[in-house]
C-alpha cells in the first residue's frame, strides 16, 4: 500500500489523498513552513496539517530537530512518486512572485506564437471559435498553481485553443518532459494531427485520439484534471460535461469547464446541471476566456473550476450514444450576406454554403473580382425542425415596392420566370400563369420534384413567390438579384425553410 494511503488511514481522513500529496510537495517546496501557512494554502484546519506532520516523522519521512523539514527519505519520495525528480525546484517556487509569474508568462508566448500562428482554421461546425494565446497561458498558469501538476494525468476533452501545447511547452520550461500525462481526445482529425507534431518536434510526448463524444465508448476513471471548451449549447454542455465526469477519478477530481453567460433562465439551467449531477463548485472565474470570432458569447466566456465527489454521476451515461443535436449551426442555422465593395457583388456565406465565415470569404475573395472588403447587409434564420429528414428547400421571397406595371404583365412575369429557371438549371415540365380581374398574376412553373410559384398585387407594388425544390440550391444569389432587377424592387424579404419529417 501506497505510505500516503497509510497515513490518510491512520488519520481516519475523509478527504482524498491528494490534499496529502499536496501538503507533502508544500513541505518540500518551503522548508520553514507554518502550520498555519500550510492551513490556508490547502484549505484543511491546522489540527489536520499537524498531524500529518507528526504522521511523517513516524514514517520516518521528517525529522524535527528543533525545526521540522522532510529528510532525505521524505524528499526521495516526492521526487519519485510526485514526479519533482526534473522539475527545476527553484524555477517553480519563484512562480509566487508576481514578477517572475509575468516574466514566465512572456516567454512561454514567446515561445508558443510561432505555433498558435500556425494553427488549423476553425472548424465553425463544430463551432470551434480559437482562445487567444494569453487565455491558454493563463489557464496553463492556473494548473500550475496545483503543487502536484506534475504527477497528475491531465485530459483535453476537445483543444482547439492549443493549451495542451501551452501546457508541455510551461513542462519543459520548469524541465519536466519525460513523463506522459497529457492526453487530448477530440473529433477534429486535423487538430490532432498538429497537436502530434508540435510535440513531436518539441520532443514530447502528448497522447491523442480521435473520439466522437456522442457515441458510447470505454471512458477510463483515472483522469485528475479534465478541461473542456464545449459547444454554446445547453445539449452539447450536458454531453461534454457527462464525458468529463466518465472521465474523472470520480473523488476529488477537477473539471475546468468554459461556458459562456446566458441569459437568467439559461444560466439557472447551467447552475441546476451542476447541482443535479452532485458536482462542487470551488471557483468561477468570470470572462476569463476571451476568443477571435466567439460573438454569439461576446467573445468571452467564464471558467468554472468544478470538483467531483463520490456521489457525482453523468447524466448521459458513458454506455449510451447521443442523438441531440449539440452544436450551434445545426440547432440554430443560418446564413449571412454580404456584398463586395469593389463590384457590389451579393455574396452568401454560412449553413449550407461553400464558405461558413467571413474570415474564409477574405482568404478566398470575391467570386467575381477576387476583392476582399465586404460590407455586411444581413442575416437568415434557416427553420429546420430538430430529428427531420429533409426533403428539399423552401424558398419564401417578398419582393415590395415594385414596379407595378410589371406585375401587370403576364408575358414579363413568365419569361422572367422561365428565364431565371434556366439560369438556375432547373428541369422544367409545364407552367400556367392566370390574370385576375384585378390585373394581379397568379402562375406556377413545375420542376420534376419542385415548383416555382408567384401572387402579385399591383395595387400595392407587391409580389409573393414561393420555390420549393428537392435538392440543394445554390442559385439564391441569381435568383433575388434577377428578381430585384426585373421589377426594380426597392426591398425585400427572404425566409428559408427545410422540409420533411
């Protein structure tokens, strides 16, 4: 049996053993120590910390000849089994002046911003949204601040932020790089690929996997820290969360979770899923991420500190998969607008489109000059109802202050309708179009699947259309542009609906 387990046992200690571990590298670390100081760095009354302290003499693990400090014994062990044996004490130690902190913190972004300046785009899908390097130092800084870091088996359950790379390159700073205890498991293939060779080339070791959260799998109970960035949504919260926990020594173990605000009644959701799955919260550190490109969290989120007990449990247990949806373009998917400020070309980026982000419509340019200034005119709301099986893409366009004579016309309705369906390529079987007394135009062209439908009310310069097609669309931008140009059209309004069951 392990000595500390012995010690833990002779005390009738109710905590876990690593707040012993944690007393023994203080004790190593600070030869002259009080009791008191060591009470408030580990949070345990000082009755505790002296009988651990009297525990160790026993052992013959300290000695207490007029001051009490470990022997060679007692240091021997903290080297061997608390993984200090590389660790460059004094480098470590001096992390508690402020001004070695900052010093440490500029040179780990020294040597980290040539990587993060190279790291994969964001994979918007997975609504992966990059940490700045300054946020995956100080998280790095905040797991420093744990005195047996170097033992523990630390796992990033998803890094597109990079901080295990943060994390190995502060390691090899304070000179820890044998030991094997950071593990990254995530979907993104490409991530982990980079991950690999940056501590490759920085001869280190980081273990990665590829894993899909939502399908069931063997998660391992031995991980001390677990960090995770989940999806900004309630479903992919509740499954990174309930992996996190399948993940943990289940006692003692930590969760440092980033999540951003929400609003009251969402944020109260948040707080009961803790509660509800028997988590503690030690500490909440409010904005303490800050990202490029999160604006549906305002850029920042907030980093919970979360501790599991024996009565903690997963809601999603670790032997089921997950069908819920868990990121944000697949509950709330939409599309945004812009238009080239070279040649007012309207371009759409987002669901269902080639580019997701107007960071890729920069690198990749207009369509039609290759400029790269934008202005921004919109955005969509695509209505796709959660478990259907699409069938095909409902159009809805309104097209107001037209010109009325034109929806006057049977003969410039229908060919303006024929010949945007040429141009959109679709197949077309048959058509009608009909004129009321009141001068207003109803007609429909039939496409093998689909159908391309119009109302107008001249009285009014207004004029309905309704496309429904089996397939994906990728002809919006004709379809409104030739739309807004043939009834000169002042405005307009666009609905996008998914249909099926």
């Amino acid at each position: 049996m392990n000595i500390l387990c012995t010690i833990k046992k002779n005390m009738n200690l109710e905590q876990p053993i690593e707040v012993l571990e944690k007393l023994f590298v203080y004790l190593y670390l600070n030869d002259c120590v009080s009791n008191k100081e060591l009470s408030l760095k580990i949070g345990l009354p000082i009755p505790i910390v002296s009988a651990f302290k009297k525990e160790l003499i026993k052992s013959n693990l300290a000695e207490n000849k007029g001051v009490f400090k470990l022997n060679s014994v007692g240091v021997k062990y903290v080297k061997d089994e608390l993984n200090y044996k590389q660790v460059n004490y004094n480098l470590y130690n001096k992390l508690s002046s402020s001004e070695e902190h900052e010093k440490f913190k500029v040179d780990l972004a020294n040597l980290l911003t040539p990587v993060y300046d190279s790291r994969p785009r964001v994979n918007v899908l997975l609504d992966q949204a990059h940490a700045t390097l300054d946020t995956s130092i100080r998280r790095v800084m905040l797991l420093l601040r744990n005195p047996i870091v170097f033992k523990q088996k630390i796992l990033f359950l998803g890094d597109d932020d990079l901080t295990s790379l943060a994390l190995m390159m502060a390691f090899k700073k304070l000179g820890h790089y044998g030991h094997e205890n950071i593990y990254v498991k995530d979907i993104d293939k490409e991530l982990l690929k980079f991950i690999e060779n940056v501590a490759k080339e920085n001869n280190f070791t980081i273990n990665t996997e590829y894993l899909n959260l939502k399908e069931p799998n063997k998660y391992v109970r031995s991980f001390d820290v677990i960090l995770t960035d989940p999806p900004y949504t309630f479903s992919g919260l509740k499954l990174f969360l309930s992996r996190a926990i399948s993940f943990s020594k289940n006692d003692g173990s930590e969760i440092l979770l980033s999540f951003g605000q929400k609003k009251p009644k969402e944020n109260y959701e948040v707080q009961k899923l803790f509660s509800d799955q028997n988590l503690f919260i030690k500490n909440i550190h409010p904005q303490f991420n800050k990202y490029y490109g999160g604006s549906i969290i305002g850029n920042v989120s907030d980093l919970y500190t979360l501790s599991t007990t024996k009565n903690t449990y997963p809601t999603i247990s670790e032997h089921s998969d997950y069908s819920n949806k868990i990121y944000t373009g697949e509950i709330n998917p939409r599309i945004k607008f812009y238009q080239c400020k070279s040649c007012k070309n309207r371009l759409t980026i987002g669901y269902g489109k080639d580019l997701l982000t107007i960071e890729q419509l920069i690198e990749t340019g207009c369509s039609q000059c290759n400029g790269t200034k934008f202005q921004y005119q919109g955005q969509e709301k695509i209505h796709l109802p959660a478990d259907t099986k699409q069938f095909g893409t409902h159009i809805i366009i309104e097209m107001k202050n037209c010109e009325s004579d034109k929806l006057k016309s049977i003969s410039t309705i229908e060919n303006m309708m024929m010949d945007i369906s040429r141009q959109c390529n679709f197949n077309i079987i048959n058509c009608y179009f009909h004129q009321s007394e009141s001068y207003g135009i109803s007609g429909a062209i039939i496409f093998a699947g689909s159908h391309f439908s119009i109302h107008t009310w001249p009285e009014y310069s207004y004029a309905a259309f309704d496309l429904l097609i089996y397939s994906d669309f990728n002809h919006q931008d004709t379809l409104i542009r030739q739309l807004q140009n043939q009834l000169n059209s002042q405005e307009y309004e666009c609905k996008i609906l998914q249909r099926g069951f």
